[in-house]
C-alpha cells in the first residue's frame, strides 16, 4: 500500500526532473548560441548596426565602434545619420541614397555605396547592405545595416583597369603582329597588326590552335611547346627567330618573331612579337638584283664597245678584199663572212638596249585598257581551247602617267612566259588594283612554277632555261618597270604556277 502511494509522488519527481534537465539543456544551447551570435557580431570586421524603422541605432558592434571612435553608449539611441555622418537628417541626396527607406519599402535586401569623409582618414568608399527583418506576420521592425570599407578594393580595381588599358592601347597600336597562345597552343591573345598581317579577325581566330598560323613545313609544332613545358629549358626564349608564317590568303611570308612566355596561377602563356619581313627582303632582293643588272650591263657595254671597232675594220677591209677579187669561191666565203659580220653588228647593237636608259613617252593612261589591247593580242595568238585569258580588272582605277607601248611589251613578254610555262594548256588571269600611291597589277599562269632559287635570277639578262630562250624578255621588262619607277617582282611555288606582280606609280 505505502508503495503504491510513493510512487507517483517519486515518478511526478522524475518528471519535472527531467523537465528541469530538458530546459537547462535548451538554456544552454541559447547560451551557446548568444555567444556564438556574440563572437560573430564583435568578431567581425564589417560595422554592423542594428536599427529601428525610424532610424534608432539599437545596437552596434566592436568593428563600427573602432572604427568611428566612440563607446556603445554615444551610438545607442541616437539615429543612424547622426552617428555616421553627424547629420541631422537621414541619408536622401543623390549621391548618397538611403537603404534604409528602400529596404522598408521593399522588404528586401539594399546595398549602396556612400563615400565617407571623416577629415582624419581621407575619402573612404563603403559599401553599405540593409537587410530588413521580416517578423512574423510580416511586419518589419528592425533592420541590420553591416558596411564594408571597399576603398583600397576600389582603388586596385581602378588601378588594374587602367593599366590594363595602357597595355591594351600599346598592344592595338603596335605595328608588329602580338599574339599568345595557352598551354594546348590555342590563341588567347591577337592584336590589330596581327589581324592586318595574318588576315583573320579576332573572332575568327581567338580559341583556334596556333597551326593555322603555321605552314605546314614545319610539321607538328606542338612539339616546341611540349618540350619547353617537359623540359622547362626556353630554347628559343629571348632570341629572334627567322621563320616562315602562313596568312589567311594561303600565302607563306617570311617573319622575325621573338618568344616569351609568362607562367600564372592558370598555367603558361606563350607571347610572340611578330614583324612581317616581306616587303623588307623583297626590297634587299631588288636591291641586290639591280645591282646585279648594273655590273652586268656594265660588262654588257664594255663587251660591245670593245667588239664595235674590230667588227667595223673587219667588215670594211672584207668588203675591200671582195671587190679586187676573181676567184668566186673566194667571193663566196667573203659574202659569208661579211653575213656573219652584220648579224654580229646588230646583236651588239641589241646589247646596246641594256646599257642606256629607257627613253619613256609618257601620257596619262588606264591600264585597264592596256590589257585589254594585250590580251586581244594573245588570244588571236594561242589557241582558246588551250589556254584561256581571266580579266579581273578593278573598276576604280585612276589613270597613271605611263608610256602605254612600253607597257604592252611587258605585260607580252610575261603572259608569253606563262604560256610557255603552260605546256599541257592552262589558264592566265590578269588582275588590276588600286593602291594609295598607284596601281597594282598581278599576271597569274597555272603553270610549272618557278623554284626558289631561280626566283633570285630570273630577271638577269640571258638567264634562260628554255632551249631556244635568249633569257632577255624578264630583264627587259624589269628594265621597262625600273625606268616607271615602278617595282615588278614573281611570287611561285613551283607545281603552283607564278604570279608576276608590278606597281606602278600614279606620279
Ligand atoms: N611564268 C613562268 N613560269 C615558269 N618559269 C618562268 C616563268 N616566267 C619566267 N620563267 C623562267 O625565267 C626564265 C627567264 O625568262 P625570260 O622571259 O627572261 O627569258 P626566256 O623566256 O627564257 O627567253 P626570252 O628572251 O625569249 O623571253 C625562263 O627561261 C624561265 O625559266
Ligand atoms: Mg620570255
């Protein structure tokens, strides 16, 4: 009996017990937590204010305090313009909006930026984020305003903007083409002479694997950057190279190109300076042959002053002979030699065309037109169903000062070449340009092609590989174009036919 009665006193015990022991348990948590909460507000580096909807500072914490150097007890109470700002009316004008009003208005989150001056420290830039607190039922009361101070952030940005864009402006104005490629030899980098001098647009290539710049020669280049990322040894780093490079057009040109590379957190990039060569070796290479033409029409002019004399007293003395003579036979070997004789006077004569300068009869010309009476030539000359003639003549050609009879006995001489080169048939396409300074002229035969090493002597007098060739129709044009002041030169990869280009001034 007695037990039965103990019991639900000792369990009613238990009971609250365990009750005290719960709640205990959930005051300690809450106090854990506070604590947690408490660390985290004074801990943090960003100021934090707690306000009511009329702008009452509630609570601050240890960041904002420091920084505007004064005690919880001068923030408490006071509103939040006073504290920050020592104004007396809440933050409104243009260039420092109120997030508080908005973040009321809205119920959302506001962030602003606000420069603050205080006359100690200099212009600060902060950026300041309200965060309204929804209660329930949706009510907001309170808000929690947490700034950060964003103004060494904001100065490094500006700081990295603006040299980026010096960088920017060095890499678009300079002359020579700059591009870079990633580790997987794609290209990451290409500035405007790189778009001039290779032909592609930055969108077509940004992302393409550096081979499209690359004649094929050359093989895999990916080996050149696998062995420098293998090896880490920068073979080629710092050195100018002396390479070939491939424009959009499929047209390979020499280049100097330099190397650098830059390793960063995303791995290596690879830069290389380019300057585009051909218009330089083309210009050492006219310079090298003109001077070839000139010691060899000198020796030419030597030759032919030294024959002129001899030739001249042997034919005068043979013709005397002949006239006292009766023995026939004698008289016909004389006629033979006085034969020979003339045929020599005239080739020395002939000789004579490379060593005096081209007397031009210039007047204002098209050169459209002059192709045109060319090509009119030609085609009564050689069979259509072998060859056939292609006009590509620009539409706004000025006229240029020219001797226009000088100028066919060019354009004959290479559209013959072509020809010759084209044994099987093939076609020759004749295209005019306008340039700033002239015009331009391209004579292109899809013929045999022209080896490298014969490029550098086919415009020097008798140089021939045709068996009944005299090897004089290239050294007299050159003579012709030289005497325009123009330039002529041939571009050919042999198996590829050639293209003869001449320029001619508009002066
Ligand atoms: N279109 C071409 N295709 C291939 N080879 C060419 C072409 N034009 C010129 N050549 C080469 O250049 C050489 C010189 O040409 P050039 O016109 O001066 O002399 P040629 O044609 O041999 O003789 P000719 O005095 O009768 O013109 C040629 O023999 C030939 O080897
Ligand atoms: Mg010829």
């Amino acid at each position: 009996m007695k037990k039965q009665k103990e019991k639900p006193v000792t369990l009613e015990i238990d009971r609250l017990q365990k009750i005290v022991a719960e709640q205990e348990e959930v005051i300690e948590k809450l106090r854990v937590d506070n604590l947690f909460l408490e660390t985290l507000f004074d801990g943090i580096d960003e100021e934090i204010m707690v306000l009511d909807a009329d702008y009452r500072v509630l609570n601050v914490n240890r960041s904002f305090l420091e920084r505007h150097g004064i005690d919880k007890d001068e923030a408490i109470g006071k509103k939040c313009y006073e504290v920050t700002y020592h104004a007396e009316k809440p933050c409104d004008q243009e260039n420092r909006l109120c997030p508080l009003k908005k973040a009321a208005e809205t119920g959302k989150r506001v962030e602003v930026t606000h420069r603050r001056d205080d006359g100690k420290s200099g212009a600060k830039e902060m950026i300041r984020i309200m965060y309204p607190l929804v209660m329930g039922g949706g009510e907001i009361k309170y808000f929690i305003e947490i700034s950060r101070d964003v103004t060494e952030y904001r100065r490094l940005i500006r700081k990295l903007q603006a040299s980026e864009k010096k960088f920017r402006t060095i890499l678009d104005t300079a002359t020579d083409a700059i591009l870079s490629i990633d580790e997987n030899q794609k290209i990451v980098l290409f500035n405007n002479a790189a778009q001039r001098i290779f032909g592609y647009t930055r969108k077509e290539i940004l992302g393409k694997d550096l081979n499209v710049l690359v004649p094929p020669q050359y093989g895999d280049h990916r080996r050149f950057v696998k062995h420098f990322l293998e090896k880490k040894i920068p073979r080629a780093m710092g050195k100018t190279l002396s390479l070939t490079a491939l424009r959009k057009n499929g047209e390979e040109f020499p280049i100097e190109l330099g190397l650098s590379y830059l390793k960063m957190d995303q791995g290596i990039t690879f830069t290389a300076i380019i300057r585009d060569v051909s218009e330089q070796k083309r210009l050492e290479e006219n310079l090298l042959r003109s001077e070839r033409l000139a010691a060899v029409g000198q020796a030419v002019a030597h030759v032919a002053h030294e024959i002129k004399n001899p030739l001249m007293i042997i034919g005068g003395f043979s013709h005397q002979i002949r006239n006292n003579l009766d023995d026939q036979k004698a008289v016909q070997k004389l006629d033979m030699i006085y034969d020979e004789i003339s045929r020599l006077e005239k080739l020395v004569a002939n000789l004579g065309d490379f060593t005096k300068e081209y007397r031009l009869v210039k007047r204002a010309t098209d050169i459209n037109s002059v192709i045109r009476d060319v090509l009119k030539i030609m085609a009564e000359i050689y069979q259509p169903e072998k060859y056939s003639f292609i006009e590509e003549l620009s539409s706004n050609l000025v006229e240029i000062p020219c001797d226009p009879d000088k100028l066919k006995q060019v354009f004959m001489n290479i559209i013959a070449n072509g020809i010759e080169a084209m044994e099987g048939g093939g076609s020759i396409t004749i295209s005019t340009a306008s340039l700033p300074g002239g015009v331009e002229i391209r004579i292109a035969d899809s013929g045999i092609g022209i080896e490298k090493d014969k490029l550098l002597h086919i415009f020097e007098p008798f140089y021939t590989t045709r068996e009944k060739g005299s090897g004089l129709g290239l050294a007299i044009s050159y003579k012709i174009v030289e005497a325009h002041k123009g330039d002529i030169w041939a571009q050919s990869n042999p198996g590829e036919g050639a293209t003869f280009v001449i320029r001619l001034p508009n002066e």
